[in-house]
C-alpha cells in the first residue's frame, strides 16, 4: 500500500501533490483541511482518510471524524489533528495511549516535520508531515509518502513542495 500523507493544507492545494502522490493508493490527511475544495480534489484524485483539525468548520467536523484508527497492511493506524509530540504528547492523546497503542501515530497541527519511534510506546511510529498550505510559521511546505507492506513501514520520503507561499508549476 503506497500512502501519501499530508496536513494543514489550510484551504491552499499545491498542484505539485498531484505529481508526487500520482502512484499512491491512498492519501492521508492530518487535518486542517480548510476549503472543502480541498478535500474534494483530493476525494476526486485518491481514496482519502481525513482528520478534522482546528481551524476546520462545522461542515469538516460533519464530513470527518476527530480520530481515526483502522488497519493497514497489518498495522494499526491512529490518526489526530492535535497530538503534540513525543515524549510531550497533549494530555487527551497521552491519556488514550495508556489504554491503546497504535502502531503508527499521525498528527498535524504543529507544522513541524517530525518522524520518529517512540521507544516509550513500544515503538510506535510518530509521523508529522509538517504543514501542505501556505498559512503558518513553516517556512517549507512538506508532504510524506512512504509505503506498508505486510507489517512492513518502507520508502520513506519527505517531499519539499517549495517555500510557504510560493507556487511552482508541476
């Protein structure tokens, strides 16, 4: 399964995420979506799993969950708008980690890019692919695409779209 992760789009869709997730099978979105044109072009392109972040309307709220779990390839998924980051993750998600680990943990919200296992949570995967839009501190748009295969997290690769603000065409 070829993923291509994404988040804090905030209403803006970079045309170079249609390039680099053209061979994914499905794209993750981890919240702050903004414009429901945004989710819509990204539906109309791949199967989509979305969170519902921050700055989301009612309408977002209504079209996608707070929290996400299911199964892929093997592993399980968790994924959250706010989750901060490890070892200093919000009380909420620290209190759901008690009772549930998933295997690989996905948030947004923060707009930093950070991957990392998390040896206190028997090794589960943080990914944070930073920040897809142009609203934010970030000072370069990222995305992640990566592959699972049997159990298996592999090809991972951290896409630069460019300086926030800037459009490039594909």
């Amino acid at each position: 399964m070829k993923i291509g992760l994404l988040s804090d789009t905030h209403s803006f869709l970079d045309p170079k995420v249609f390039t680099y997730f053209r061979e994914v099978d499905e794209i993750w979105h981890g919240g702050d979506i903004g414009d429901r044109a945004v989710a819509d072009e990204l539906e109309k392109f791949k199967p989509l799993r979305a969170v519902y972040g921050n700055i989301d309307d009612k309408e977002m709220e209504a079209r996608f969950p707070e929290d996400r779990w299911w199964q892929c390839e093997g592993l399980t998924i968790w994924m959250t708008h706010i989750g901060g980051a490890p070892p200093n993750y919000n009380p909420r998600v620290k209190k759901i980690l008690k009772e549930r680990i998933p295997d690989i943990f996905i948030c947004g919200h923060s707009h930093i890019l950070r991957i990392k296992k998390d040896p206190g949570f028997n090794g589960m995967l943080y990914l944070n692919p930073g920040a897809a839009g142009n609203h934010g501190f970030h000072a370069i748009k990222t995305l992640v695409r990566f592959e699972i295969n049997d159990k298996k997290i592999e090809n991972m690769e951290v896409i630069e779209l460019g300086k926030r603000g800037a459009i490039h065409p594909q």
